[in-house]
C-alpha cells in the first residue's frame, strides 16, 4: 500500500471515529461561526518552538482559528522540564480562552517531580492528538540487525564484563531516555544513558559513533536510508503506520520483550473549571479539525499518527500511561533535566 492510500485509508478512519461518537453534529456550519470565547484564544506549548509538540499546535491553531472565526495563537512558555506552561494554564480561567497543548512531560512530571506547583487534576483532558513510537536506532558499527541480535550482544557484553552499551537521549526524563531505560530493564542488563540537550546533537553522536544506541522519532528514518544509522525495531505494541516494514520489539522473539510497549502522546487539555458543555464543544471542535483538510498529513508529517477518541478514552490512555512508564522510572530515580 502506498504511502499516499495509507493517507487516505486513515483520515476516513478518523472521520467514521468522528461520526460514530456523534460529534460531527456539534460543529455544524452555523456553529462553527460561533468562536467559543470572544477574546483570543492562546494554545499553551509547555516546549520551545520548532518542536513536534509546537508544530502540532500551530497546525490546530489554524484550523480552529478557521473554525471559530476568531484569532487563535500559540504561546511557547518552555522551562522547568514543561512545569512552567502547565502551570500558567491549570491557574487560567476555565472559560476556553486558555488551553494546552503538550505531551509526554504532563505525565512525566507526576512521577519524576515530588511535588508540582499545580494539581495534574487541575487540568481535564479534552482531546488526543496523535501518538508516536520510538524507533530503536544503533550506529551501524554495532553488530546486530535486530532487536534479538542486539539483546544478545548487550548480554553478551555484560557477561563478559564489558563496558554497558551507551545509549543515547534528547535530554534527562525525556521519553526516549524512559525508553531506554526499559529496554535495558527488559533485556536484563544495564545501559548507560547520555543525555543531551536535544535530540539532534544526540543523532549526530549517535551517527559518529560515539554512542551506540538510541530511540528516537520515525523522523531519524531519513539517517537510515543514507546508511548512517540502522534501524531494528519499533518500541510499541502496534507497527507504525510510518514505519510499516519495522518490526515492534515485541515481535522480537526476546520472551522478555514480548509485552514491550511505549511510546509519545500528544493532546490538548483546558482547566478543569471549563464547563461540560464547554469542555464538549471543545472536544468535538478540536476532533473535527483533525480530520479537516489536509490535517492528517500535517500530523503525520512531524512523525505522529493522528487518533480521534472520546474524552473518556484520553483520561484512560493517561492512566495507562502512568502505568507504563512509573514503574522504571521509580526504579532508576530518573528526574528531568
């Protein structure tokens, strides 16, 4: 299947998500002129811009700007490992001119953080964007063309009392470095983690040779076709619609990979003082623009595959989400940078 059917295959999928949950009935073409507040309504990005979790905000940007017919902009506030910018919203007013926009640092920060200047419960979770897997990546060097190979050249290592293999992160706490983490878990043996500010200086290390190891986007695939790095493996349950001939970690045939499944999430949330109502209207605008015109390629552009779900089904997916990732990240003490 091409690249272009898989396109289209998914934003029917979304539609008859949409339609089946009975939201498009509350965005018709009279209601779409109604803005949900008269003022500006700012999308909050916990992350400095340029990043996935930003690019994705300003592609809903405009899509609800056109919807509501008001102005609707995107207010980078990065700092404190995304603390500063959820902050600034769970204390907004819950009228639907503040929401955020963010992703794995919202759960991340519950289990790495003793305490936080807000209540996560302060913030009612309204709509999921997307999600995305993590690519196991190696310097072509390493002597292994998957994930099996590879977990008996770490075990190998260890036994014989060699130097843990390096694996590479965009920074302390970040998803991929959680990743890491588990997969060493998994295969039994240590890893040693370097962090680094960013997942390009990461990549280029990686691609030197100075790491081994990483997990990262489906966007570090443009390194594999050129050589310069070899791709083993997908770190979730499911094969990525992105990545379709990569295998999932799971289907290694390492029995202590076999439940293996993490990956990146991307959402929108509003203070929890919005209404219902309001918080409905939001949820059904915000899934309808992800199904409008040409938005499912912009998702799947940054690496994410887009998902429309109810409301209810994105406070299970962060419950979940907890479970995944707390257990080794309490087992390493792992804290943000």
């Amino acid at each position: 299947m091409k690249t272009s059917d898989r396109i289209c295959l998914t934003r029917r999928q979304l539609c008859h998500l949409v339609a089946s949950a009975g939201l498009l009935s509350l965005t018709t073409a009279a209601g779409a002129q109604q803005p949900v507040v008269a003022a500006t309504v700012t999308l909050v990005v916990p992350y400095a811009a340029g990043g996935v979790t930003d690019t994705l905000a300003r592609a809903l940007a405009r899509r609800l700007s056109e919807t509501w017919g008001n102005s609707v902009v995107v207010d980078n506030r990065p700092g404190g490992g995304t603390v500063i910018g959820t902050a600034a919203v769970a204390r907004a007013a819950g009228d639907g001119a503040t929401l955020l926009v963010t992703s794995f640092g919202f759960v991340g920060n519950q289990l790495m953080l003793p305490s936080l200047p807000y209540s996560p419960s302060a913030l009612a979770p309204v709509s999921l964007i997307g999600e995305s897997t993590g690519v196991l990546l190696v310097n072509p060097s390493v002597p292994a063309r998957n994930a099996a190979e590879l977990v008996a050249w770490m075990r190998s290592r260890a036994a014989a009392g060699a130097n843990p293999v390096t694996f590479a992160s965009s920074g302390n706490g970040s998803s991929v470095h959680v990743m890491a983490e588990m997969f060493g878990a998994a295969a039994g043996v240590p890893i040693i983690h370097v962090p680094y500010r960013g997942n390009a200086p990461a990549l280029n290390d990686l691609m030197g040779g100075q790491v081994q190891a990483m997990f990262d986007s489906t966007g570090a695939l443009t390194h594999v076709k050129t050589g310069r790095l070899r791709a083993l493996a997908v770190s979730t349950a499911q094969r990525s619609m992105l990545a379709p001939d990569l295998p999932t970690l799971a289907e290694s045939g390492v029995p202590s990979l076999a439940r293996f499944d993490a990956g990146s999430w991307f959402g929108v949330f509003v203070p929890a003082t919005a209404s219902p109502a309001l918080q409905a209207r939001l949820h059904a605008n915000i899934n309808a623009a992800l199904v409008s015109k040409d938005m499912p390629e912009d998702i799947m552009k940054t690496g994410v595959e887009p998902r429309v779900v109810s409301q209810a089904a994105f406070s299970e997916h962060l419950q979940r989400q907890l479970s995944t990732w707390g257990p080794v990240i309490r087992e390493k003490n792992i804290r943000p940078d």
